[in-house]
C-alpha cells in the first residue's frame, strides 16, 4: 500500500531519517535485547494473491529486511529468524530447490557493501545442522559469516535449518562431551549450563518472540529459550510479507510498556516488604 511512497524524490532519506529518530525515542524505554521471529505466512501470501510461491518467499525475505532494521535501529542486540526447519525438506522438491537458491542469493544481498550487515555492524551466525544442506548453499553460508565475524554492534542468527530439538540435542551431545572428556563435572550441569551449550549460548536471553499469520504455536523454534521467565510472546495476525514497520513499532512500544509496568510493581512490592520489615524492626524494639 506504501509502495508508491518510496517512489517519491527524497523518500529514501525521508524514510530512514524517519527510522533512525524513532529508534532514539524508543531507545529511552526498554528496548528488547534479542527478539526471535517465526516468520510464518509467506506461502498463504502467495497463494491469496495468486502468484508463485518463490514470489511469496520473495517478499518475505523483503519484509525480514525491513523488519530487521527497525529492530537494530531501536537497540536491539540480537535477532534470530527462523528460516528454514529441517521439517521443511518434507515439501515439493521444486519448492526445496527454489528456497536453497533464494538463500544463496539473500545470503549475498544482506552481505554487500551498503545493506544491512555493513550499516548496523551486524554479524550474522547460521543456527542449525548445515550438513543437511546442499554444499553450495554450505558455501554460501560460510562466506557470510565469514565477511561479517568482526561486526560487533548486533547478531543475526539465521536458523537454516533448524529445530529447537535438534538444539537441544545438541546442547545435551556437547554436554556429555565434554563430561567424559572431564572438562566438566556432572555438579556442574544445571539449566545455566545448557544455556551457553545452544546454539545462541553467549548471546542475550531471548526475551521477545514474535509469530506472524495469526497462528498461536511455536513451531519447535527456540522452546527451552522462551520458556524464561520474562519472555514476552506475541502472535500476529498478519501474514509475514505484510508485516510492517508499524507493526513492529507498536510491539516494541508494548514490550516497554509491559516492563516498565512489571518493573514499578515490583518496585512497589519491594517498598511495600521494606516497611513491613521496618515496622517489625519497630515492633519488636518496643516489646524489648
């Protein structure tokens, strides 16, 4: 619908000036350290609107960029999307075949000079088992985050392909490893541990989740992260290519909101204790 808007002389800049004043003013509240992203819908787009399914995978990877860059103008330290589950490989070998050639080719895209690596300092981490992929589609992936290892301001974790199960699985082979190796000791292994065995171990607690297309699951996509207390979920119903900038916006503004909230309660509660232990304090002085 905003299409026509970017066709405008002077939209760009407009456009972006735009972002970077919003990102400042939401910058002041609490800002989402690591957001993750199912990134649902792109097939449904597609076919309501009649065109190929490589043209909805298309426009979704378009809305990831936008989205992204909203994300990281606001603060956000680290964004993981799930790209591609290892479940998806049950579909059409045509459709397989396109999703590897379009994620060589966005690899490349987000990596040039100019685009989004490069103008937020984002490094980019592939999250998943890689051996499933074509060794092409290895490369790529390899090249990508090699060219970004020295970027430091934020992280794009790019889940291709992934399950939560096969991380955790992985987090549990690592552990057992490194037990018999005797690097670790079985006192050791508590939920902190398997934290930094994840695959995002090192990187901040995910603490936003947010599900497109209006479905209210999970998916198998970052189960043992969100499962933090302090984790906000939000389900959107809007297909992924559709999402916008203003969507985004208005869930970071209630993700500020809601911890501003949480934390002036529990401030209160705090208070509240204090003076009850100070009025016991006073009490038990009289009685003496």
């Amino acid at each position: 619908m905003l299409d026509w808007i970017s066709q405008l002389p002077g939209s760009q800049m407009v456009m972006s000036t735009t972002k970077s004043v919003v990102g400042r003013i939401l910058q002041t509240g609490p800002v989402p350290q690591h957001i993750g992203f199912v990134m649902d819908g792109n097939r449904r787009f597609a076919r309501q609107r009649n065109i190929e399914l490589k043209e909805g995978h298309s426009a979704g990877f378009e809305s990831m960029a936008r989205v992204l860059e909203m994300c990281y103008e606001c603060g956000v330290k680290s964004a993981t999307v799930f790209a591609f589950s290892i479940e998806n490989f049950k579909r059409s070998r045509h459709e397989v075949d396109w999703l590897m050639e379009l994620a060589k080719g966005r690899f490349q895209q987000l990596t040039e000079s100019g685009e989004m690596a490069e103008k937020y300092g984002v490094r980019i981490k592939v999250l998943g088992d890689t051996s499933l992929l074509p060794k092409d589609v290895q490369v790529s992936l390899r090249e990508a985050e090699d060219i970004t290892k020295n970027n430091t301001r934020a992280t794009l974790n790019v889940c291709f392909p992934y399950t939560s199960r096969h991380e955790m699985a992985h987090a549990m082979r690592t552990i057992v490893k490194s037990t018999a190796k005797g690097t670790i000791q079985l006192d050791d292994i508590n939920t902190q541990l398997v934290d930094e065995c994840l695959y995002t171990g090192g990187q901040p607690p995910v603490d936003l989740l947010i599900r497109t297309s209006g479905v209210s699951r999970l998916s198998d996509f970052l189960l043992w992260q969100v499962s933090s207390k302090g984790c906000m979920i939000e389900f959107v119903d809007t297909l992924w290519p559709e999402l916008t900038v203003v969507h985004i916006l208005w869930i970071l503004i209630k993700f500020s909101f809601n911890k501003m909230t949480s934390k002036k309660q529990l401030e209160q509660q705090q208070s509240q204790q204090l003076t009850s232990q100070q009025q016991t304090s006073q009490d038990s002085k009289k009685l003496i």
